[in-house]
C-alpha cells in the first residue's frame, strides 16, 4: 500500500509503503532494512511496560547520548565513565584504527588545530576571522602575541600545525621517518591544547579539594612527622571496612587505638571521615555498575545496558 506524501522533502524522509523515516531520529531509536522498498527504516518500539526499546532480531540500535562536559550541572560522571570521558578527549576514536594513514591523521589534526584558532579570544580582540582574514594578512602579529605564552592553547595550535607543515614535506620528499616524528610531536600539540579548559579546571578544583583536606586535617606540608603519620593512618585506613570506619568515629582517643603518633584526635577523624565518604562513593559507583551487566533474560535492556557501559563506563545519569 502506498501512503501519500505532501512533497518531495517528506518522499525522501519517509517511506511510502511503511511510513516510518528513512533518516536517523533525534531519540534512541532502532533501524532495520524495509521489507517492502529494502531501504533502511528507523524507528521507535517501546519495551514493556513502556519502558525502554524492545530490539528484535536483525535489527540495530542507537543510544543517543546527552551532551557530556566535565562542568557541574544537573548530570554527572562516576569514577569510570570519567575515565572514558577523558580517553575520549585526549585519543579521540578517529585516531584508533590501525588502519588510519597518513592523511586522515593529519586532517584529523589539523582540523582540531583550525578548530582552536577559530575559537581564539586573541583573533577576536584583534578583529581577524581564522577562515576569512584580510587580504595579505599573514598572522605575524598573532603569533608574536602569543609565542611566549605556554599557557595558551592558540600556541600549541600554531606549534601543531608547524609539525604538520613540516610532516607532509617530508612526506613529499619520501622521509616517512622523518614525517612520523613530526606527526608524533603534533599529537603531543593536540593533546596539550585538549587539556585546556574543562580538563585543566577539573583538575585545579580537585587538586583545590586535596588542599582543603590537608588543611582541615590540620597537616602542615612542611612537617615531616606528620607527613610520616599520614602515610601510616592512610595504610591503615585502606584496609578497614566502611562499617569499622564508621565506629572508630565513635571512638574518644582514636589516637591511642590506632597507635598513630604525631597526629590529634580530631585530625585523625578528618581524615577517617574523607576516607570513608570516598568508600562510599566507591561502593555507590560498584553498584551501578552492576546495574548494567547483561541480562540474558531480557535481551534489549542488556543491549542497552552493554552499549551505555560502552560509552560512559557506568552511568550518567541526573
């Protein structure tokens, strides 16, 4: 049966026998070939109860995933699924395949290194598009204001895409060996320019937090007791359970019962209790990760669950 169309735009999204859209959808959707015009359908089966996707057999799924940052909101990362988010950022997949030559990897590249002077704050105050400078324009005055400025990622930009210039000349001139070393410092370029930004103030806020503890803790750095001390109560701590954590905050004069010198009561119970929220917060991630091991009984959600550990590592939820 063939189904009406209001114009050609709609013809080409949608099949005419089924119905259904002929271009992915914006939503977690499934995909299967047409029984009727053989081209590729996607669509939406709900599961059970309304929830989830229900895959059959012989056809595809794709989870859509909701834009990831490393800046606080309303979603966040467990331990894993950051981990994965930074793999991601630092050897992006495009790069992975043994396959991949020369050409994609400088494409790949250069484009990460255009992207950046694009974005640059530096072009902007100086009123010069990266894509459509002035006639004669030779970025000289751009490069002068930020040649000695390591902290700036329009620098290592400019430096990766010196190695890359550098790397298709030798190419030309049959030096693959050469090429590769250039190849190789301009990924080195990429991945410093990636760790502005999100990665680099993720990590001065956790390094801010590691400070905080020292100072509520009350451990002076340049104290070599109590450096030593720590150490000791850190050993000591990693192999006692959240529970025995718990009591020992009960407890008056841990000092004594730890036998911990160098250190006061109430320091030892700072530290107790940072040591035992982090337990918790492995325990709480452990969980949900063992919330998305496949389920052989109910094939789509282990699908689902496989994929979305795939992705993120655990969970990324609200």
């Amino acid at each position: 049966m063939e189904i009406d169309v209001d114009s050609e735009a709609e013809a080409n999204r949608y099949c005419s026998r089924c119905g259904l859209s002929l271009i992915p959808l914006e939503v977690s959707h499934l995909s299967a070939d047409c029984a009727d015009c053989g081209k590729r359908k996607f669509f939406v089966r709900m599961g059970d109860g309304g929830k989830g996707l229900k895959i059959e057999e012989g056809e595809g799924i794709t989870v859509k995933i909701p834009p990831m940052s490393l800046r606080p909101g309303p979603s966040k990362f467990f331990k894993p699924g950051l981990s994965w988010f930074l793999r991601m950022l630092l050897f992006p997949p495009a790069l992975r395949s043994p396959a991949i030559n020369s050409d994609a990897i400088i494409g790949a590249l250069e484009e990460h290194f255009n992207h950046t002077h694009r974005n640059s704050h530096v072009l902007a105050d100086m009123g010069i598009d990266f894509d459509n400078p002035p006639d004669g324009y030779d970025f000289a005055d751009y490069f002068e204001s930020i040649k000695n400025n390591e902290a700036s990622p329009e620098l290592w930009a400019f430096n990766g895409l010196l190695h890359l210039g550098r790397a298709q000349e030798e190419l030309k001139n049959g030096n693959v060996e050469a090429a590769f070393v250039s190849i190789h410092a301009a990924t080195r370029c990429s991945a410093i320019v990636t760790s502005f930004g999100d990665i680099e103030e993720t990590l001065w806020r956790g390094y801010q937090w590691n400070l905080k503890v020292f100072e509520v803790s009350g451990v002076q750095v340049g104290d070599p007791a109590k450096i030593e001390a720590l150490e000791e109560l850190a050993t000591k701590l990693t192999s006692i359970s959240p529970v025995a954590l718990h009591d020992l905050l009960k407890t008056e004069d841990i000092k004594t019962k730890l036998e911990i010198p160098h250190l006061a009561n109430e320091e030892i119970k700072n530290v107790i209790e940072y040591v035992w929220e982090t337990k918790k917060e492995q325990k709480e991630e452990f969980r949900e990760e063992r919330r998305f091991k496949f389920d052989k009984t109910n094939m789509w959600v282990g699908l689902v669950g496989t994929l979305l550990g795939a992705v993120i590592g655990a969970v990324f939820a609200s």
